[in-house]
C-alpha cells in the first residue's frame, strides 16, 4: 500500500471519528433540551423521558438545529421564554454536551 493510500485511510477513519462524535455530541445536547424543557413545562418521570425523546427525533426532520428550535418555541410559547432564551440555552448545553465527551 502506497503511502497515499494510508493517508487517504487516515482521513477517512478521522473523518468517521469525527462524524460519530458530532452525532453523540447532538443527542446528548438534545437530551439536556429536554429535561432544560421538561422543567418549565412540569413534566416528570415519564412524560419527562417521552419529551427527551420527542426533542431528539425532533433533530431528524432537518440538518441543522433549527428543526429542534421550532419544536422548543413552539412548546415554550405560553412560558414566556424568547428565542434568545432558547438559543442561548442551545448553544450553553452544545458547549456542555462538548465538555462531556473530552
């Protein structure tokens, strides 16, 4: 195998390294949205994990967070939570979701 080759496999397995980890990394993020939303909303127990649950496959309509956003103002809107609110939630719990798997 020419050296290339091994380079071209090197990226590759990186590349699906890293593709694995951004997916553990939404889900995870995902996961803390829902019990981040559960708490207004007063879920528990079981409603709580179906909402956890509704949040994630949530993320599956569309690339991208803005599916997951839609879902979350929508469900928030009688709370008087913002956009802002919910963004800046997003973007704390990613960077918390991150932390968790260094």
């Amino acid at each position: 195998m020419s050296s290339f080759d091994e380079r071209e496999k090197g990226f590759e397995k990186k590349f699906a390294h890293d593709e694995e980890l951004q997916f553990k990394i939404s889900a995870r993020k995902n996961k803390y949205l829902g019990e981040w939303a559960s708490k207004i909303l007063g879920h528990k127990d079981e409603k709580e994990k179906e909402y956890i649950q509704s949040i994630i496959k949530a993320d599956f309509a569309e690339v991208g967070d803005e599916d997951v956003f839609r879902k979350l103002k929508k469900d928030l809107e009688n709370h008087n939570i913002s956009d802002e609110e919910v963004r800046n939630k997003m973007n704390e719990l990613n960077e918390k979701a991150k932390a968790d798997f260094k």
